[in-house]
C-alpha cells in the first residue's frame, strides 16, 4: 500500500477475477478505484465462498481498498450515470462486452482520451473463463503422473484460475501504458486484452509453441519434474513431501551436498560420461537416473533432518502443505510483511489481509483497507463526480435507481 | 506492437522466466529494452528447448524485441558499465540479488531517481523459483483427480509456470507505477516483488486462505470441476474431452439447451426442490447430479453434433487439445491477429510470434520484431548510452570486457 498512483481515479465495472485483480493492485498502490455494480450485486457479488450470513470472501479480497457504487444497471437511467462517470473519470477497467451499453464508442462519446481497458473471453468475442481457455492451451494434457498413458490421457486442470491472474495484472500495466501514452500525447486508447489471447500468447512466449512445432509432436510426460532442468518431488522417510529444484551450477552442487549425494554422482558420472555441473541439458537428460539416486536418500531421512541440510546448503527447496496449512504458517502469512492487521471485513470475519506485492524498502507500507460495502460510496460518488446535489441522490435512491450501503 | 512506451528506455538485467516476461511486455509496447547478460550469456540463455544448433526457443521468445547487450559481468569493469547504463537510463528490471554489485543502492548513488524493479525468491531472500512457491501455496495438493484420498494426496505440479508469469506482468505494472510516481514527484523508488509473495498473496487475494480459514480446514477434492459454480470436463460418444463452465443463468439455460437436458433438469429441480437457474449455489452443491447427466448425455452424441449445437447455444465450451494441436490451430494461431508473420529468429526456425496480448482496434499493430541475437547492440548502446567512442568500444572487446554479436 504505497502512494504511487495517488493522483489516478478509475472506474471499474467489472466482475469475476481478471478484471477486479487489475483494479486491485491499483487500488493498493493509492490509486481511487470506483467500483460500480448492479444494485442487487454483480455477478460475482455471491461467488463462493460465502460466510454463513452470506458474505462472499472472495468478494472482499478481490475488491479489498476499492469505493463500491451500486445502481440499476438493467435501467436507461442507472445505465447512464455509470457512463457519464467514466467520461468525467477518464479511466475505465471493465469485462462487460463490447457490444453494450458500455462500449468505448458510448463513453468516448464526450471524453475523447478516454482509456479503457476491457478484458474478453476470446479475440473475436466468444465467450470464455479461466477453464476453458486453459483446456485450448495444451497445458491441462500436459499435467498429472508420468506414468499416465501418453496418447489419451485425462486432462487435469490446474486449480489455481492462472490465466485470470496473469491477465489481472497484464491489464493493470496495459491500462497505465495507456494512460502513460495520453499524458504525453493527449490520445485516448481503446485497449481490449482477450484472456484466450493471455493463454494461447503466453503458450507462445514461454517457447513451448516453438518447441513443439520444432519437435514435429508433443513433448514427453514429465510427472512434476522440472521441464529441461533438474527438479522434482520427493518424499522423506517420515511422510513429508517437499519439491527440490536446481537451475544452476551453485545450486546442484548445493542439493548433492545436502543430499550426501556426492560419491553417487561422482559414479554415475563416470559412467555416463558427463559432469552434471556443466548446465541443465545433463541434469535433464539423465533426470531419471538422478531422481532414483536422490529418491532413495529422501526416503531414508526424516524431513527434520533434510530440511536442515537443504537449508544449510542454501538449497532451492520447498515443503508441500495444504492450503489450509499454509494459510496459518508463520513464515509465509504471520511473519511475513505482505499481510497486516485484517481490517474491518464486511463479512466480520477477521484473516490476514494483504498489501501489495512488491514492497519497497526504507518506505512505510500503509495497512491494507477494508472491501466496500456495495453501495457504500454511491452517495459521496455521486456527488462529488457527478456534481448531484443530495436531494437528486434521494431520489435516485427512492426511484431505485442508486442504492445506499448493504452494510446490515 | 503499439507505441505506447515509446520514450521509455530500460535495462534489464535478469533471466528466467518473470523478469524477462516484464521487460517483453515493455518492448511490445514500444519500450526500448536493452537487455544485459554475462557475454557467454546468462543463466538461461541455453534453457531448453533448444535446436539442434543449441538456440534456445524459450530465449528467443521471451526476449523478442529487446535489444542485447554482452559484458564480462563476472569483472568489476564489466560490472561498473552496466552499472554506469542503469545510472544513465533511470529504470531498471532485474532479478539479480539485492546483496549483488547491482544493488538499487548503487545504481542509485549517481541516479537518486531511479526506479528498479527487482524481481526476488522470498521475501526475506531465500532461494525460490516457481516451482517451489507453488508447493507452498496449497494448489498442488489440491490439483487431480477427485477420487484421489483426501488425506495424503500425491501432488500434481501445474506444467505453466504460472507464478512466473503473473509475477513477470505484475512486475511490469510495479515499474511502471514506480515510473509514474517519479514523473509527478521526482523521487525514485526501489520496487521488490518476491514470487512467493505473488503466490501467498495470490491465494489470499483470490480469498482461498479466508475460506480455508473460515472452514478451520481444507477444501474438499473437486477433480476438473469449477469450484463454486457449474463447469467439468467431458467426453464424447467418439472420445473428445472438452471444458464446459455456466457462471451465469443466460449460460446455464444454453448448455441445459445445448445437451437437450431440459426434462430431465426440471424433474431433477423438483426432486431436490431446487431452481437451478436461480445462481451458483443450487448448481455448486448438486454438482454431482447434474454431471452424471451431462455424462451420460455427452457420452451418447459425437463431438462434431455437440460442438454445433453448444455454439448455437453461445455457451462457453472449449475442447481440451494438446500443445502441438494447439500450435497448429487456425482459430487460435493463424486466424488469430495475435499472431505476426514469424520474423529472421535467431534459431533461423521460422514459426508463429506474438504481439502483445492488448490489442487497440482501428490502431495497426505493427509486426512482432526479432529476438535480439547476444551482443547484437553491445556497440550501439555503449556508444549511444555511455559515450563511448568506437576506439573504447574495439579496446574494451579486444580485452573481452565487451562482447560483439553472437551471430554466426
């Protein structure tokens, strides 16, 4: 929570992860993100999980330090005033489709630099979500055990919605690219960011679409092994799974230290004729003979034991837990400066809340704010960017045009 | 491709996956993004996959547009002029450790505004990669079959190194708030993002931490299916898997159409006393109801009927299709704008390239430009850059501080 975008002011009209992980992060570097729903709540207004008195804690995470603005966005009217604050505001994140009420066309409309950023399901406006785009992509064929058949093998999608996440992020940078270009051009941008372009583009960028085109074919099933390096899952004598990786010279040599692996490597290199020091490519080509080697040694020492050798040896390395687990470990929430004092959630319930991701050391980082209430600020919004004196906004709000705080 | 960034010049200075992808998304903005590594090239300048003449096609994506600098970083005098570019130039992505010769405070001293963005492992600076953050974050065991036990699962990594990337785009936003910021006050700023606070924070935004808090416990095992709202993989009569998802009641009516389900909804509604059209809930908690009757309706029809019949229905479907198919797909490759005639590569192999995932209608987006080869504008940057005349520049390559193109 730092002051970097303190002079911006967005609307949001968006639902679901993408969008609102973009108006997120700038809402904690200072910036006034104004969210306005349908009065009864967007779409995502009840996703799970919902507390027993119905609070959605994905909600308020996701729009945690946002204002909320609620109107009847199914009416003319309602529908109107959420335009004319994006042309007094200038800068717009949204999901809702290009053909709408909210099209750049209509808000430009009397804010020619008007910068929007929209996310959309696929490029040329098939509708599409996280799963879906992930199963387009090659990456869900890829995951789940090795010894899984190679022709036909059952997808697994990935629970983690990355392609939300990645797309949330790539639209907040994309829309200040935009708003960098109006500074100094005075030109608006309309900027659309399609979450299946996000997929198939990253696919493309990470040189794995390059990869299997060069291949002719499908790379092999790796299991949780680390693609073209040295790394994979182990097990401990006692139980505790943990994932090892090692992605240069310094950190082998780490890992077969803390392994006690040497005089074993030392071997299987003179009988395969390599030194597993020189580069990834020996690593990953005699991978499974290196994992047999490191798999036995896991499983004849008690995590305890390992994890201090791993960490001793400034290993790269980590434990498995359960989300559940970590949620309550004291080095990655408790102990750990992206989370401050949980503020005064909507849902009453009371968990560590976060800051922003980077940190920047030597400056204070404010605590995280509370989520709105939806319609919390439809009446200070109101007025102060449509200049509605309170006695319009008490009609709004009798008509149901605009509705008040849901706060109980 | 669009010239958003156009006055911006940075140096980066990383490798990987993260950084790299932060720098890439600058350039495809117009950014001028000199890239600096050791001259034998860095750490992952022979990450695979690579081709039978050892170029790197994951190198040469994510590097696409950028401009390459080579210098003997393992010397004070190599070091000292790529200190002396950061010094210059003002912005800066890196991932090289904060206790390293590139330390913001002495690039900084000479430069009081800089803004860097270092990307780090930890926060307290342990070694991490992504691999390893995933572990920890609680997804892995999450991830698989829903039959799997519940109580010591095997993890299942995600092939997508999907902290990298929303790490690599959130970066990019970070530079550019901190950028931003130096522009209205002056003041420079050095910006930290560690992966695994991406991660935890991740979880903890997406309100997966609160709801496992608020259980006091985990969640239970879903397979493929969408947590909280209706969506699984499927398979035809002829063995197509594919994704469905219904997040809202006008997708949930289309793919009840689509698979010609509509009696037996209304007689499983009136068994459980449920309209399902009414949210996510009711289609949530009796998932498993209503999978078996999509099943068992998928498994009687061919792909090519249901496909016709979900797309005149508008519904958000998506057939699971391996990388390689992926790679050769006209809707998502060739038909695709994102996609740019395939530029003089490096590798000499000639494939699809990517422009940037935002795409400004009515502004032509320029074609994706080349990966640098190493050392392409090693002369060009330090005599524009540092001033230094081409005599400097030829001693500094004869001494092997400086290091010319590695084109053959």
């Amino acid at each position: 929570m730092y002051d970097l975008l303190g002079d911006l002011s967005i609307i949001e009209a968006s639902s679901f992860v993408a969008s609102p992980t973009a108006g997120l992060y700038c809402a904690q570097f200072g910036a006034e993100v104004i969210r306005v729903d349908h009065k009864a709540g967007g779409l995502d207004y009840d996703r799970y999980m919902l507390t027993r008195e119905g609070r959605s804690l994905s909600w308020e995470n996701l729009n945690r330090g946002k204002k909320s603005v609620a109107l009847d966005l199914r009416s003319d009217e309602g529908r109107e005033l959420l335009v004319e604050m994006t042309r007094k505001t200038g800068n717009v994140i949204t999901n809702l489709p290009e053909k709408s009420f909210l099209s750049h066309a209509a808000m430009s409309r009397g804010r020619a630099d008007l910068v929007s950023l929209r996310v959309m399901g696929w490029h040329d406006g098939r509708q599409a979500m996280d799963f879906t785009v992930n199963a387009a992509s090659g990456y869900p064929l890829m995951c789940g055990p090795e010894e899984w058949e190679a022709a036909d093998p059952p997808p697994v999608n990935q629970v983690l919605p990355a392609w939300d996440f990645i797309t949330g992020a790539y639209s907040a940078f994309a829309l200040l690219s935009g708003i960098r270009h109006r500074d100094r051009t005075g030109e608006g941008s309309e900027l659309r960011v399609p979450l299946g372009d996000v997929a198939i583009g990253t696919m493309a960028n990470s040189g794995a679409m390059a990869e299997m085109l060069y291949r002719g074919g499908d790379r092999e099933r790796l299991g949780n092994a680390i693609w073209g390096a040295f790394g994979r899952d182990f097990r401990s004598r006692d139980g505790v799974r943990f994932m090892v990786a090692a992605l240069t010279a310094k950190q082998w040599q780490g890992l077969v230290g803390a392994f006690d692996l040497g005089n074993e490597i030392v071997a299987l290199e003179d009988e395969l004729g390599v030194c597993f020091a020189d580069g990834d490519t020996p690593r990953f080509a005699h991978r499974h003979r290196l994992f047999a080697l490191f798999e036995t040694k896991a499983g004849a020492l008690p995590w305890a034991d390992l994890e201090a050798r791993l960490s001793a040896a400034g290993a790269t390395y980590e434990r498995y837990r359960t989300m559940h687990e970590a949620a309550q470990d004291p080095l990655l929430v408790e102990g750990n400066p992206l989370f401050g004092p949980s503020p005064a959630n909507p849902s009453g319930f009371a968990y560590p809340a976060t800051r922003s991701f980077a940190n920047i050391p030597g400056r204070e980082p404010a605590d995280p704010r509370p989520a709105p209430f939806l319609g919390e600020h439809t009446e200070a919004v109101l007025a102060e960017r449509l200049g509605l004196p309170s006695g319009a906004i008490g009609d709004l709000v009798d008509r149901g045009i605009a509705r008040l705080s849901d706060r109980k």
